[in-house]
C-alpha cells in the first residue's frame, strides 16, 4: 500500500475547490462522467488502431446509487489505469505555484476545472471521500484502488476487478444529500449527457405489473447516441427535425424553419437552430438554445457566444472550439466565439434571405410568429440591418404585405406632408382604434398596424434608419395621435369660426366637466375639422405617449413611467352640434358674464400698464406699486375663477355636453364605472 500527499504546491486544494465551485457543483457528475466517456473512447480508438486486440464488448457506462451507504458510483469498461497512470493523472496535479493559482483563479470558479483538468477533482464538492478502483485493459495490469478523504493525504492499494475499466465511488456529503436521490441524479444525467456518444445506463426501465411498478431486466439508457445535428441534412426529413425538436420542448408549438450548421474551418461547429413562434413573450423565449462541446452540455445561457438577438433562436451548438468551463469575460475576448457568433449571423440572416425569395407567400404567412425575432435583430445589432431590414415586412390593417421599399413606393405620393416628410400613420389596436382608422381611410390613406411587443421602439429605428437615406424625412404618427387634418397637413390650417373668447369660454365649459381618470390630464381646445367630421374627438400626444411606452423597455426613462397620461380633447367648431352648444353657451351666460367681462378688461389694461412701467424700471420698480401689481394679478384670478364658475354651471346642466365628454371617452374605452352608467341612462332619456 501506498500513502503520500497529492502533488500540488498548496495544503488546501479541496477547500478551494468547494469554496470557489460551490455555486456550480452540479456539474460533478458531467465531469465524471466526461472522463467516462473519454477512456471509453480511447479504448475504441486503440482497437481501431490495431494496439488492442481485445473484445470490447459492452461499453455502457453505468450510474448506481446506493442510499444505505451513501455512495453515488459511476463505472465503466474504458482503457482503465495502471497504479502509475493514478499517479500521474491524479497524485500529480501540476501548478505554477499555490500562490499564483489561488490569486488567479479565486473569483473564476469555472476557469480551475477548465485550464487545469480538475475534472475529477470536482466529485469532491459534493464528497467526503472519493474512491478509483481501475484495471488497466493493458495485459497483466494489477487493479488498484485510490482513495483520499478531501484532504492532500491519500491511499493507493492493490485490489480486485474482474473486468477492466474505472469504477468511480463518490461517498456523497451530509450536505449534499440531494445527489442521493433517484430523481435529481436521473434529471443531472439528462441535462448534461442525454446527447453522449457512449451508453449511459442508471438503473433499470420499470413498467407498471399488477398495479405496482415494477422494475425490468432492461437498461434505463438515459442518452441518444447520434443525436440529428451528427447527421448530414441529406440524410434527414423534415420529420426528423421536427421530432427533435419536440424531444428537446416538449409542449412546444412546431418550429418555424430550422438551419443545420455544420463547418469545419476556420473552426469546427455542429448544430441545428430552430426558428420558434414568437409572439410577445420576449423574455420567456430567451435562453433554449443549449450549447455542447463534444455532446457535453454546457449551459443554455449562449449571450455571450451568440447576438442577443439570436438568443430567442431554438436548438443546440456543438463545438469542441468552446471551451467547456470558462469564464464570461473569455467568451467575449475568444477569437473562436467571436468567428462562431458572426457566422452564425450570416448563417439566420441567409436562410432568412433565402425563404424570402424563395416562396414570398409562406414568409408572409410566417410574419407574425416571426417579426419579433427580427425586430429585435433590427434594435439591438447594427450588423444586422443590412441584411435583416430587407427581410422586414410592415403589415398594414387589411393584412397586407410589404417590404419598406415597397411601402415607401405605395405611400409617397398620397401620405407626404407640406413640409416634404413622409408619414407613416399606425395603429396598434385596429379594433380600439376602428374609428381613426377609418378616417385615415376616408382620406386615402394606409395605415400600418404595429401590435408587436417592440414596435414602439421599432418605429424611433424605422423614422431614423429610413430618413438617413438622404432622400426623404420620415415621420410615424398613431392614428389617434391627432386629427386626421393635422396627422399629414397638406395645406394651412382651416380658418377658425370662432373668435377667441368664444373658443376659450367654450374650452373652459368642456374643461369643467372632463373626468378626474387616475394618471391622465386633459387639456380642451377647439379647432375647426370640417362639417362632417365628429363634433368631439381625444388625441393623445405620440412623443410622449411613446416616451412612456419606451419607458417600460428602458429602465434608464423610467421617469416617463412617473408621468401622466396626457390627452387632447378637441371639440369640432364646425360641428352643428358644437355650434349650437356655442351658441346656448352666449346666450345663457352673457348676462352673468358681461359684468365679469368688464372688470376683467379694467383690470387686464392696469396690470399691463404695471407690467410696462415695471419693465422700464427694472430694479427700481416701487414697492408700492409692486404690490398694486400683485393685486391686480390675484384680482384678475378672482374674476376668472367666477368666469369660469358661470361656464361650469352652464356645462353641468348641459347633456349634450356631457354626451360629447362620454362619447369620446367611450371611443377611446376610458368611459366605465359610474360614468359608463351615468352615459347608459342619459343615452336612453334621449331616445325616449
């Protein structure tokens, strides 16, 4: 028997390496069994070689559990090793130095295993002792049995095997008792090495036997030894993708389209990457695409190996080029990853390219499931734009198709403004928004309907990307941002019916009667929109409306997010209705106004005298008359506010007021509760 310290320049290697891999110590059993995997290889290519001659009958590499003693076993029929081969590839860790080790790598647990081959020295996060009994499949070999308990000390012995190969005891810690379980060890074995080249097998299949289950005589092999991205596409049907990916998301809807990748210089790279219907669930489809290296699993969290963008993307990479612990920081410096994720970009944006031309029809029939995924390529890699914006299409509200070239073309000559800019009109609710839509329409316009989870941010990129051609100013509007007549003005404005204080007088009336909505603000005014247009419409600002929508996507504009919602109620001058409210509004408040309407322009001519004399003075303006003038103003205020306590009287009493209010309100579904009711039993008085 032999004792002796494990060769590294430090006495606390296993404390390191609990401490620093804690919070990834799961991935012990990949480790082991990637070691498994690798002697078991080597073996077949020594036959392959003709430097063993020996059988090799079965290869299955085999996880057993025992609870009673708390061992977690992993064996298998591989090369094995001799007591010098232990020796050296485990008494023998070599470092520089146990300082420069410890510095170095302290916050980077990944990179201890990834640059030193620690890989079986990673059973011991989870172990307080660990056993290697191995017979080498060289003749004559002696088996031998290692042991050590999580300190540099260990044991080397001879011992008995029957057969060759490593058996690997991991007698599991207090701890970590979880890796005891049945199931967590069956859920370990499928993350990371479902898709391994060698039989895994832990335990026996069960089947359900006079009501009990019950287990069988047959393997429970837990991996698929040629998993589809190993294959040639000419080998493969669309079936055969398409069961993949039911295997891989179970519950999933089918795939869109899929690309096999397969490359071999300047670096090598398997894998297949589906397409997934994206609707707008943006973050819940991030992270599906799991990342190997040489059938390992790695991780499904691929950000840093791929575009943001194409984190939505489905399916599985293969590269030995990758390494399998590193660090993040190593991933994005790595010149392999860099090469990988632009060709893996040029890769989608061709197949993208390709289904275009190739059937125009079923890419439109596509667009829905797909727009977001490109939308999302559009807003967060410039790379992408070139060749991802020829494969945008906008959709307008009659479900037609067009590219942005094609749309410009439509649009130019109808949709361009007195000032030269082009306008895009949107919706992004054609039910909510029929009414403006229809108006658009009225007029011979196209609306475009934009209800995708990142529109709002698509239309700032679309109005900047399409006016950089130099040729044309773009401009998108909402339909409901303004009246149609200020959505695209062709000409001056309309002149107004109504002198100024008969719009104000009439603006105050409508103002005292507007609803107190939680985080929304009215603002009244009146301008004339032609007879036949509705006597009251609501508008709302789209730079601010979008300010707040982009809001909620960008944290660094949450204070949009603080802000109310702010809206234009416009009452038509030229309505008949509003005219004859006008004219009601003269006729039933001049009397009480006409005193206020005097004192009002005494008092307005003192305060501007005051004002004048107090501009010529400056910092020599009289105190005395300061405070004239400071009365004057709260006097002014006082006569208002009783002006506009006449007008909210009238308005109060006034149905057809409140009627105009409700009906805008009900058009833009913000009329409910009380005031819902409130419109439902004046509705029916009317109609009596």
């Amino acid at each position: 028997m032999q004792k002796g310290n494990i060769g590294v320049t430090t006495e606390n290697i296993f404390p390191v390496i609990k401490k620093f891999l804690y919070s990834d110590h799961e991935i012990f059993l990949r480790e082991i069994i990637s070691n498994a995997v690798d002697a078991t290889q080597k073996l077949k290519t020594l036959q392959e070689r003709g430097e063993y001659s020996g059988e090799l009958g079965d290869l299955t590499i085999r996880v057993s559990l025992d609870p009673k003693k708390k061992t977690l076993t992993v064996s298998d029929r591989g090369i094995g090793m001799t007591a010098e081969e232990i020796d050296k590839y485990i008494n023998q860790i070599a470092f520089s130095g146990a300082t420069d080790f410890l510095e170095k790598f302290k916050d980077n647990a990944n990179a201890i295993i990834g640059h030193f081959g620690l890989g079986f020295y990673s059973s011991f996060m989870v172990s307080k002792k660990v056993e290697v009994i191995s017979l080498s499949y060289k003749e004559g070999s002696q088996a031998v049995k290692w042991s050590c308990d999580g300190t540099p000390e260990f044991k080397m012995e001879d011992s008995k095997k029957a057969d060759r190969g490593t058996d690997i005891v991991m007698h599991i810690d207090d701890e970590f008792k979880e890796y005891l379980e049945k199931y967590k060890i069956e859920q370990l074995l499928k993350k990371y090495c479902r898709f391994l080249p060698v039989k895994i097998a832990f335990g026996k299949k069960t089947e359900w036997k006079d009501g009990k289950e019950k287990e069988t005589d047959e393997d429970n092999v837990i991996n698929s030894l040629e998993p589809i991205w190993r294959s040639k596409p000419a080998d493969l049907k669309d079936e055969d993708y398409k069961k993949f990916y039911r295997e891989l998301y179970p519950g999933y809807d089918e795939p869109l389209f899929w690309i096999h990748l397969n490359v071999d210089y300047p670096f090598n790279l398997t894998g297949v990457l589906y397409f997934p219907k994206i609707k707008n669930d943006l973050d819940l489809r991030r992270n599906k695409i799991q990342l190997y290296c040489n059938q390992v699993f790695v991780t499904d969290s691929v950000e840093n190996i791929v575009p943001d963008f194409l984190t939505l993307l489905h399916g599985v990479i293969d590269s030995p080029d990758i390494p399998l612990n590193v660090s993040r920081s190593y991933l994005q410096s790595d010149s392999n990853v860099k090469k990988i994720s632009k060709y893996i970009t040029k890769k989608v944006s061709d197949r993208l390219d390709s289904i275009f031309k190739e059937d125009r029809k079923a890419y439109e029939e596509k667009w829905d499931d797909l727009k977001l995924f490109i939308h999302y390529g559009l807003l967060s890699e410039p790379d992408f734009w070139d060749k991802g914006s020829k494969v945008t299409l906008l959709k307008d509200t009659e479900g037609k198709y067009f590219t942005l070239e094609e749309y410009a073309t439509l649009i130019k000559d109808n949709q361009t403004d007195k000032d030269s800019t082009l306008v895009y009109l949107y919706s992004n609710d054609a039910v909510g928004q029929y009414t403006y839509i229809q108006k658009a329409k009225d007029h011979g316009y196209s609306v475009l309907l934009m209800d995708g989870q990142l529109d709002t941010a698509l239309v700032g990129l679309l109005e900047q990307k399409l006016s950089d051609n130099g040729k044309e100013h773009v401009r998108f509007s909402r339909v409901d941002s303004d009246t149609i007549s200020r959505l695209i003005p062709k000409k001056e404005d309309a002149q107004e019916v109504l002198d100024a204080d008969e719009s104000a007088n009439l603006s105050s009336a409508f103002k005292s009667q507007m609803p107190a909505l939680e985080k929304s603000e009215f603002h009244v005014e009146v301008q004339p929109m032609g007879a036949d247009e509705q006597p009251a419409v609501i508008t709302q600002s789209e730079y601010m409306r979008r300010m707040k929508e982009m809001s909620k996507l960008q944290a660094g504009m949450s204070f949009y997010g603080e802000m109310p919602d702010m809206y234009s109620f416009i009452l038509n001058s030229d309505h008949p209705v509003v005219s004859k409210i006008n004219a009601e509004l003269k006729e039933q408040t001049a009397e009480a106004l006409k005193p206020i309407e005097a004192e009002l322009k005494g008092l307005r001519a003192r305060q501007a005298a005051l004002r004048d004399e107090q501009n010529k003075e400056k910092d020599k303006f009289p105190e005395e008359q300061k405070k004239d003038l400071e009365q004057t103003d709260a006097d002014i205020k006082a006569q208002e506010d009783k002006k506009n306590d006449v007008l909210a009287n009238f308005a109060k009493s006034e149905d057809k007021v409140h009627h105009l209010i409700d009906l805008a309100l009900l058009q833009n579904g913000m009329l409910r509760g009380e005031a819902l009711d409130s419109f439902v039993k004046r509705s029916i008085e009317l109609i009596k």
